[in-house]
C-alpha cells in the first residue's frame, strides 16, 4: 500500500473526500479533526496555542517571510517511523503552512526519500485538477473522477439557478484579513463569480495582498464577507470593532441593507475541492437568496452582522 503524509489540511480533507484515508499516515496540526483524530501529527508550528491579535499574527509572520525562517517544524522521529512514500507539500504560501523547501530539508536525513508532491493551486480549476493529481498518485484515479463529477454538478446548480438566471451581478468584497486589511485572491474570486458575484478589488490567481480602508469605501461593496484566514466565526468576531469602529462604517451600502457576513475560513482559504463548493454555494445564498437558499447544514458557518447591533471593544 502507498503510504503518505499530508503537509497541508486542504489535501487531507480531499483524501477523505474521496476515501482513500487508508493510505494517509501523517498530517499538520491543522488538519480536520477527524484526520487529528485518527493520524499522527508530524508538523507543527511555534505560534499553535497562542493567542494572538490579527496585528501580532500579521507581525510575526511578515517577520518570519523576511528573514527566511520557518515558523514550522517536523517531528523527525514520527516520520521516519511512518517512512511515507508521498509527501504532499505546498507553495502557495510559505508562511501559512509549511513549503516545500522547508519538507526538502526536514526529509533530506532519511534513509527512504519520499516524492515531494507540491499542491499549488491559484484558480479555482487548480483545485479541481489538485484532486486529480492526489487521486492518480494513490494509483486511485477512479475516486478522483468520480468526486469532481460529484462536485461538477453541484456548481453547476448553483451557476443555473444565479449566472445563467440572468441574476444582476453583486458587488462584492471578500477581506481575508483585517488587520492589517487584505483582500482575496487566487481562487476566491472564481468563487465569488460562480456564486453570482463580482469582487473587483481582488486579485484573481494571484496573492492576497493589502489594500486600503478608504478603497474600500470608494468601491461600496453590496454585499461584505469578512472571512480572515484561518479564523472561525468567533475568533473573527473579537476583532470586528477594527473594522466596526470605523468613521465611514455605516455609510457602505452592505452595512446599511444588512448584507455584511462573518464566514467561518476554511470555505474560503482551505483549498480542498469540496470544501470550496460549500463556500460557493454559501456565497450564491448570501448574493441570490431568492434564487438559491443557503444550505441549512452550513448555516452555522455564517454569521450576519447587524448594523445596529455590531460587537465592540
């Protein structure tokens, strides 16, 4: 049997998708529970139990990409046990999750080398054919095929019922971060457009990357989804005020008709195939909802902030 390691929650989460988790024998720290659960944690990070500010996380991690020094660590011993024939990494991003060139050189002692595979999606196709690519490399290319035309049809629902409805597009503005302010990129924003929407201060198949409070204001975004990375609805919430608090908050049209939304990350920044269906067809429920109701097995991922009744410091 091929035995693997998976460096990033967004493969796990597929290899369970398409039940192959027989074959997955180490994960990260931040992979789906049910993966915790049942697998052992071979990569861990410096900041994991810590609680700190959106500002101190943007800090430490800017701080980390400067000076070249990973904030990620392997249990050399658990991986040399498990002794995996693939490893799957990741270089999107080389400071939320561990990269390839920091597994090159954690693998690089042991007697059996893995294969490194790289998961590297910046669309929203990338992630579909990233499916394929795990699939194939369990020699289980059937499973592969079968989940995305699974997750085919679902989107395809979606984009009949609000981009072929001939739905008016919304605007919309996706923030992965708030402070400082990011916007969305690489596959979000085919999310947003599958979902009946438009984010035009995004940056399609490219980086999140920081824009101003006052461009936002500038655009007047319809609808606001506020879904920083790697935060759940709670955690995203006990920093709202910073955005909240602001002089021209309740002057954005979104804030105003009550269309701003806490989303809880992983539909958005986990880049697992599944995963991100959910998320378009939560953003279709949010933008259309009298076209496409918002799945009820979802909808405690969201959270709508009222503007009269907005949490504050």
């Amino acid at each position: 049997m091929i035995k693997v390691c998976s460096f990033l929650p967004a493969v796990t989460q597929m290899i369970y998708d398409m039940e192959l988790q027989e074959h997955l024998l180490g994960i990260t720290f931040e992979c789906p529970q049910v993966a915790l659960q049942e697998k052992k944690v071979v990569v861990h990070c410096v900041l994991e139990g810590q609680n700190y500010s959106s500002k101190e996380i943007d800090i430490l991690f800017s701080e980390s990409k400067r000076t070249g020094k990973s904030l990620y660590y392997v249990e050399d011993g658990i991986l040399e046990e498990i002794a995996p024939d693939i490893i799957f990494t990741q270089d999107v991003c080389d400071v939320c999750q561990i990269d390839t060139e920091c597994t090159a050189a954690a693998v690089a002692h042991l007697e059996k080398q893995p294969l490194l595979i790289s998961i590297t999606p910046n669309s929203l196709n990338d992630v579909f054919e990233n499916a394929l690519t795990i699939a194939t490399a369990l020699e289980r290319e059937d499973a592969g095929h079968a989940y995305l035309s699974s997750l085919h049809q679902r989107v395809n629902k979606v984009t009949s019922a609000v981009v072929f409805g001939k739905q008016p597009s919304k605007r919309v503005s996706l923030l992965e971060w708030i402070d400082p302010i990011f916007n969305c990129g690489h596959w979000i924003p085919d999310q947003i457009l599958k979902a009946g929407g438009e984010d035009r201060l995004s940056n399609p198949s490219g980086d999140s990357v920081v824009i101003t409070w006052e461009e936002i204001v500038h655009y007047d975004p319809e609808v606001l989804v506020i879904a920083p990375c790697g935060f759940t609805i709670d955690r995203s919430l006990e920093e709202i005020h910073l955005l909240t608090e602001k002089e021209e908050w309740g002057r954005l049209t979104a804030v105003r008709t009550n269309k701003v939304y806490v989303v809880d990350f992983d539909l958005f920044t986990q880049s697992s195939a599944g995963t991100l269906v959910k998320g378009i067809e939560v953003l279709a429920g949010l933008f259309h909802p009298t076209k496409m109701q918002l799945p009820a097995e979802l909808s405690h991922k969201v959270k709508r902030l009222q503007s009269r009744k907005v949490p504050s410091k």
